[in-house]
C-alpha cells in the first residue's frame, strides 16, 4: 500500500513533470535544437514565487508572471539561437549557446538569492513554500491547481496545432522550414511566439514547484534528466505525449524508488537513475514514444 504522503507527491510531481516536457517538446519540434537551458529557465520563476510570498501574497499570484518571465527570457534565448542559425553555427555550436545561457541564468538566481539574503536576512538559496499554501476539500491546493494547469494547457496547444491558422503555420514550420518560407509564412514570427509559449510554460511549472518541493538553483540541472525522459517516454513530437510521460517518469521516481527504499534506504539519492534506464529503454524498443505506440495501434 502506498502511504498517502508519497502518492500525493507523485500526483503533484507528476502535473509539474507535465507541464515541463510538454514544453521541452514543445520548442524541440519547432526548432529541433535541443534546449539544455529550458530547465534553468523554468525554474528562474521559483524566486518570483518567493517573493511574492515575501510581500505576503499568495505563491498563486506569482503564475502569470512566472509565465511572462519565462516567456521573456526563452524569447531572448530564441533571438540568440537563431542569430546564430543564420550564420550557419552547427547544432552542436548551437546546443553550447544554450549551455552559455544556461550559466548565465543560474548565475544570476543565485545573484538575486544573495540579494533577498541581504534585504530580508534570510537564507535563499534553498527554501520551501508549502507554508503558504491552502487546503480544498482537506487536500493542498497545489494539487488540483498544478492538474487544471496541466491538462488544460495540453488541450490548449493540441487545439491550438490543429484548430487556428497560427498552428497550421507552425505545423508547416515544424514539418520543412524552408518551404514554409517558400510559402510565405512568417517563420520568423511563428518561431519567437513558439518559444514565448515554451519559456511560458516552464515559468508556470517553476512558480508551481516551490509551493510543494524545496527548492535551490541546482534544482533545474538535476531535473533535466526527468524531462528529457518524460519526453522520450512520451514522444519527442508529441504534445499529449508529454502528459503521459511525465506521469510514468514521476511515479517511477517517486512511487518505484519509495519502496525499493524499504530494502535499499540509500537509493533516494539515485532516483534519477530510474528516469535514466526507462528512457534508454524507450529509446530502443520504441523510439517515437508511447504516442507513436498509440498512433500506430490507431493505423492498425
């Protein structure tokens, strides 16, 4: 039997794992570079979360604005790649631009840390928020907020692909680029609001992830091998993928590890081994994710 505290954070973990790979995919498809700062960025809207729980508001405030901050710097992270595009930088030259810019961030989290240090005397480089949190119907908020947010956003981009004119353009634009640009499409255009929409999404998920774990700067390094898997696990090129990914990945961690602890009490610090096994494992026996399982059951 699962006690109650560990299947509660695996269902917590699960919807912030979600909303991660869902963006990772999300601006993996679009521009096919892999990200290797789209952790750091996700997680620099925790210390918004903090605070605005500093100024004794509530952490849920800090959403929206974890939302245009990660926007906002994963634009500025698009404009720098795709400078670099244009002057025919390599992909490998491509992905260490993004390992700059990862320093960058994580350098200035910490910068600000030491700053709320100074004014508020207190310890910011780890810290917890769970504190601050509400209760609905005896069970933490952060629970059906993080769910709502989760779901809703993959029903959001998947209507959004195939329902408006922006995501047919940006079909076109993950399918061939350059005849894309033949075609006349923006791709200039449609890539930057792509990318918005990414860092957005990491911000949501960043501002969430205090209110329930503890957080620090290295937290988004650590959890880079938790999206990476959720998103192969789910399908690279898949949106609702993302979802299904992130709650295999999150309840192995959590739930798997939880009772192999009972016979192995060190084994909570090499969860992300599981995470590491699970995703080579996809790799190999179904490379396009259990989305590409289920699209060719759905071909028959």
């Amino acid at each position: 039997m699962v006690p109650s505290p560990i299947l509660l954070t695996a269902l917590v973990y699960s919807f912030i794992l979600s909303l991660l790979a869902m963006g990772f995919t999300l601006q993996y498809i679009t521009l096919s570079v892999p990200n290797l700062a789209y952790a750091t960025i996700a997680f620099a809207s925790t210390y918004l979360t903090l605070t605005f729980s500093l100024m004794n508001l509530s952490p849920y405030v800090a959403m929206p604005f974890g939302f245009l901050l990660g926007g906002a710097i994963s634009f500025m992270l698009y404009k720098f790649v795709a400078f670099l595009r244009n002057r025919g930088t390599s992909i490998v030259g491509l992905m260490m631009a993004t390992i700059v810019f990862d320093l960058i961030i994580y350098a200035s989290m910490n910068i600000y840390a030491d700053y709320l240090a100074y004014v508020f005397k207190l310890y910011a480089g780890s810290f917890s928020l769970s504190e601050f949190d509400f209760e609905i119907f005896s069970f933490p908020a952060v629970l059906f907020i993080s769910g709502l947010t989760s779901v809703g956003l993959v029903a959001f981009f998947t209507l959004m692909l195939v329902k408006t004119k922006f995501g047919v353009a940006m079909r076109a634009v993950m399918e061939n680029f350059n005849l894309a640009s033949v075609h006349g499409i923006n791709t200039e255009r449609i890539l930057s609001i792509a990318w918005f929409f990414v860092g957005g999404t990491a911000g949501l998920s960043g501002s969430l992830y205090p209110i329930w774990f503890a957080m620090d700067p290295w937290v988004g390094a650590r959890m880079f091998i938790s999206i990476f898997a959720a998103c192969v696990i789910g399908g690279l090129r898949s949106i609702y993928g993302s979802l299904l990914g992130g709650f295999i990945i999150a309840f192995s961690e959590v739930v798997v590890t939880y009772f192999l602890s009972l016979y192995f009490p060190w084994i909570w610090a090499y969860r992300a081994v599981t995470s590491m096994v699970i995703a080579a494992f996809a790799l190999v026996e179904m490379p396009s994710g259990i989305a590409g399982l289920i699209e060719k059951l759905r071909r028959g």
